[in-house]
C-alpha cells in the first residue's frame, strides 16, 4: 500500500502545489480531537482532550456506474416511490408487525443525555479486573492546558496500576468509561453495558459437552506447548489488504477519469414573480 500512498500523495501535491500539500498531509496525520472535558477526582479537574487511537485502514471502494463512469449516489424513498428529504423523516419504534410508534427527530434528541463535559472518577479499581469482552472503543486523552494535573495522575496510574471508573457522554451516548495508564499517557475506554453482552445461557450447544479423555488431553497440551510463544502482532497482516494493493498497483495504468457532476440549482426568481407563485399555488 506504501506505493499507492506515495503515487497518491505525490499526484495530490502536484495538485495543490508542493509545500502547502506536505503541510496538509502533515496536519492531516494528526488525529482530530473529537471530545473535549476534562477529568474530575474529587476537587481536582483536568481539563483534557481526546482523539482516537485507531485507525481505519480499510480500503475504501466508490461504486460507479459501467455505462457512464459517473459515481452511484443513493437517495431515500418511500414505499409509495418518492424521495423523501431529511425533514419529512420521522422515527419509528416497531411494535408488531405493521405497528410503530413514530418519535419526531426532536423528541429523541430532548432525552438524550447532557454532556456535562467531564468524566467524574468515582471508583478506583485494578486495570485487570476489568473484562476486556467488555471493551468498545479507546481514546488517547491528552493534556488541555494542565499538564502538572495531568502529569501527576498519569504517574501515579502508573505506579498503582489503578484505572478509574466513570461515565462520559460522547456524540450523544453516555458510556462507561475506563481511565487508565497507556504507554506514557492516560487514555479512557469506553465499555459496553452488561446488558450489550450476549449471555451464553442462550444457546444450548454450549451446556452438556462431552469431557475429553486423558488422552486426548495429554495430546493436545504438547500440541499447547509446542505452539508456544509470546505476544508480537507484527507477526500478523491483512492479507486481503494486501492483496488489494497488489490489484491496485497492477492497475495503475488504467486510471479511468470519473466526472462528479454538480447538482443543477433552481433559476433564481425575483421576489415579485416569487410572491405570485405562492399567491397561485394558495388558491
């Protein structure tokens, strides 16, 4: 992917002109900062701010149109075959079959929870004691003008080996959130509640296995034993990444030229010819 990278990266400064394209890439490869608050334990507050710590390297597809060569957008219709635009949208919650009860964009967003900005750490736990099939999403937080703060929880994390447990709203959702000490900086994951957890009680493939032999135990633990060895991902790739590249590399020589045709605006009309028009359609 590093050659499709580069090839795009330099066909992009070209574009945009040398030195203000590397600063847009520089500026680019920083992630953006999607929460900000700050850190309350006690009396203490530490004002912070959070940025993901993943990234996405997925590689994305446009669906286009073999005909034309024109990207395919896709619009929302109802079932009697007209487009509906966004404000005439409204929420269903189904019942029964054939049975909703229909919420207004606006009554969903008034019970939201409020985003108080901060992660009240009320309970202070070992990191371990946490399920890790309970994690959803990590963020990297990073000091908002309160760096001693900051630098005094970090190490003090550290050393104890303690995470704190609170909640924080984030886009709209209140989550359960997990502070804890990573490789010289504070993060917060966000955790899943108990009831998003699947119980194994629901399938009965589970209960009633039959218990292996002596044998086959013994077998399988040299087989345990002889696989053994210690955590190191980079052993691991995405082949099926890998293997796009290798298709989009071999295709370079087919760039095909894609036309994004702009939506055509209404005539704009004086105001005169305006009001008689809504006279008209009144009658």
């Amino acid at each position: 992917m590093a050659e499709v990278v580069q090839l795009r990266q330099g066909r992009e400064k070209a574009e945009a002109g040398g030195a203000e394209a590397e600063e847009e890439e520089a500026q680019e490869a920083v992630p953006r900062t999607i929460w900000s608050g700050s850190l309350r334990m006690g009396l203490v507050n530490i004002p912070v701010r959070a940025v993901s710590m993943t990234r996405d390297r997925h590689i994305r597809f446009r669906m286009i149109h073999n005909e034309c060569k024109t990207p395919i957008s896709f619009k929302r219709f109802c079932q009697e075959g007209k487009e509906v635009p966004m404000r005439e949208v409204l929420y269903g919650y189904r019942l029964e079959r054939n049975k909703y009860i229909l919420l207004e964009k606006k009554e969903i967003d008034e019970v939201k929870p409020e985003s108080s900005n901060a992660i009240v750490m009320d309970r202070f736990l070992s990191f371990f004691s946490a399920d890790p099939h309970y994690f959803d999403r990590t963020y990297l937080l990073l000091p908002d003008k309160s760096e001693e703060a900051y630098s005094l929880l970090r190490t003090v994390m550290e050393e104890t080996g303690k995470a704190a447990l609170g909640r924080m709203t984030l886009r709209s959702k209140e989550r359960i959130a997990l502070v804890h000490y990573y490789q010289n900086a504070l993060v917060v994951t966000t955790l899943r509640y108990p009831e998003e957890i699947v119980r194994q009680e629901l399938f009965p493939e589970l209960s009633g296995l039959p218990a292996p032999s002596e044998q086959e135990m013994a077998l399988a633990r040299q087989i345990v034993d002889n696989l053994r060895g210690d955590l190191d991902l980079s052993d691991y790739h995405d082949l099926y990444r890998e293997k796009l590249e290798e298709l989009i590399r071999a295709k370079m020589g087919e760039v095909v030229p894609v036309a994004e045709k702009k939506k055509e605006r209404p005539p704009a009309k004086n105001l005169m010819e305006a009001l008689r028009m809504t006279a008209e359609s009144l009658k």
